[in-house]
C-alpha cells in the first residue's frame, strides 16, 4: 500500500496587503514537510487548493513546482484542483509542467471542493455547481489523451483542433477524483475508469462501504476492472498515544469550531474528539502502533491502496508535524507492510 501526506497549509490570516512574514514562514515549512517525506520513503505528497485567508496554498501547480525541485522520487498530487471554477487547459498545462520539472511524478486529484469562494473569485455560478465539473472534467479527461483536440461544452468556451502543450512526461498524467461520501460521484469514478480518493473526516469508516462498493461495482460494469483506491484522513502521530492527542486536539478543536461556525455545527468537545480518535473513528491520531492498525482496519473494510494523512497544522510546533510524517514512513510503514505481507 502506498502512503502519503496531505495538507492545505492552513496558517493564521495576517490581513495585510503584503509582507505576508507568516504565509512566507509557512510556505518554507512545506517544502520542508515535503522533503522529508521524500527522504523518509513515502509514496505521495498532496497540496489542496483554496481561496481564504486561513489556507496559503490557492495554486498548488506553483507549490508543486517547488517540491519537484527539492525532492526525487515523491509523487506529487492536488488534494484538491477544484475544477468546476477552474479552466481545463490551464489545469493540464500546469500540471504537465510539474511532471517535466518532477521527471514523470505528477499527479492530478480533481474535485468540487469543499468550500465556495472560488465560484464567485472567478466569475461561476454556484446554480452550476455539478454541471460545471462534469463539464470540465470531460474536457481535461480529453486533453489527456489528445495533443490536438476538438471540444465543445455549455459553460466553457469551444476550441477547434487546438494543441494543448507541453505534453507531459509521462504518456499521460494520473488523473483521480477526491469524494467525500455523494453516491453520484462514487459511480462517475468507476463508469470513467479513473482512481478514487475518498475523504472519511466524520463519521465511521464502516459508513462509507457502501460508497466504495458502488464504485467498484461501476467500474465493473463499465469494463475498467479493478481501479486504485485512497483513503484521506486527518492524522497526527507521536511515540505514545496520549502526547498525540495532546499534541493535535488544540488543533483540531479550532479548526472544526471554525468552520462549523459557518456551516452550523456543534461545537466541538474533546469528549468527542476521544470518541472519533477510537478504533473505529476517522481521526489516526496516536501511537505508530494504534494508526497503523486503524489503517490495516480500513484496509480490510476497503482494500485500498493508498492511504493519506492530512496534516492540520494549527497551533503545533513544525518539529512536531516532521516527527508525525518521519514516524509515518518508519514505524507505521513498516507494522503496515508486515500485515499486509501476510
């Protein structure tokens, strides 16, 4: 199984128009993240994309760009391109240039996203919200495949035998769709035949089964076999159990406080944060032992074959986050490959 490391680069807003000292600091310390999970052996290093002042990375191509130059094996992916406010070609051309700067390591993960200021930051109409990724999608799916193409859609302008360049160095870039648990978008994965990363950041694991046997089943039916699957969860890993989540929940408390307030959630309660941190919760905060076998447990519900921790930065010091990512490529990589191996 193949593991790796997401995040945002969530950091505190500074509300200034320049000297953005913070969003600098931060931005060194991914690269830093990324260079160790590079050296550490891990298989994927993920950037998302949003468009607030809580989060620095808005252009994960640029940042991508930058690890490519500092790392030599990592895949390098999008956590996600939100693509329904995003111009296909533009999309591709990106990425393409972070594959030829990367030597063949760059990866595509598309989705719609989880918050909304991209659609009016760039002109979309919300009403269009599934249309428009659909859309897109198609058009990037055919750009892939084709150096010269023909395309016409509803929500983007035409283009008639136009080149799409530079190719990239792969015969064709990775293209995978993030979900978050919509039935729909389980289905459109597999009927595409493209891989699926599934977010499981509330909830039980087990609740989202179904989400993955639909999409098995799709991709059955649709003559594209069996297609790689990841798995997306928050995650904080320390030498022992209790400094884990002592470490992370100050974190993670603010963050979900945060945005609940704006999507009407209860507050969050450290009861709570024990309970999703359980066994069979969606949080991997822990010991190397306790995320390594929350792993292998989902891997028996899902058989997938990556799995991302997200990193939540917030109030934690950075050693702390290179000590989660170092402990997830040594120990927790290894009590995983023993299991699986079996």
């Amino acid at each position: 199984m193949e593991l790796g490391i997401s995040t945002f680069g969530e950091v505190v807003p500074e509300g200034v128009a320049g000297r953005a000292l913070q969003s600098h600091k931060r931005m060194q310390e991914l690269l830093a993240e990324a260079r160790l999970a590079d050296e550490v052996g891990l298989d994927v290093f993920a950037v998302g994309e949003h468009h607030r002042p809580d989060f620095i990375v808005s252009a994960p191509e640029v940042v991508l760009g930058a690890i490519a130059a500092v790392t030599q094996k990592i895949h390098l992916s999008s956590s996600v391109v939100v693509l329904s406010s995003a111009d296909p070609v533009r999309v591709f051309q990106n990425f393409s240039t972070v594959d030829l700067l990367s030597g063949g390591r760059a990866e595509i993960l598309v989705g719609r996203g989880s918050f909304i200021e991209s659609f009016p930051l760039f002109g979309f109409d919300l009403d269009h919200y599934d249309e428009l990724f659909i859309e897109k999608l198609d058009m990037l799916m055919r750009i892939n495949q084709q150096e010269v193409i023909t395309w016409k859609g509803e929500y983007r302008p035409a283009i008639r035998q136009q080149g799409v360049y530079p190719r990239p160095y792969q015969a064709s870039l990775p293209i995978w769709i993030g979900v978050g648990g919509t039935p729909a978008s389980a289905v459109r994965a597999g009927s595409l035949g493209l891989p699926m990363a599934l977010a499981i950041l509330g909830g039980k694991p087990t609740q989202y089964a179904p989400f993955v046997k639909m999409y098995r089943e799709a991709s059955k039916e649709a003559g594209h076999g069996v297609l790689p699957l990841a798995i997306n969860s928050q995650m904080h890993i320390a030498e022992d159990s209790r400094t884990a989540a002592n470490d992370f929940y100050p974190s993670y408390e603010y963050l979900m406080n945060r945005v609940g307030r704006d999507r009407g959630w209860s507050p969050m309660t450290r009861e709570q944060f024990e309970y999703l941190r359980s066994p069979e919760g969606p949080l991997l905060v822990g010991s190397p032992e306790e995320v390594a076998q929350k792993i292998i447990y989902e891997h028996r519900l899902f058989g997938q074959t990556r799995f991302m921790g997200q990193i939540i930065k917030g109030d934690l010091a950075h050693e702390k986050i290179l000590r989660s990512i170092e402990l997830l490529g040594t120990s927790v990589r290894s009590i995983v490959e023993k299991e699986l191996g079996k």
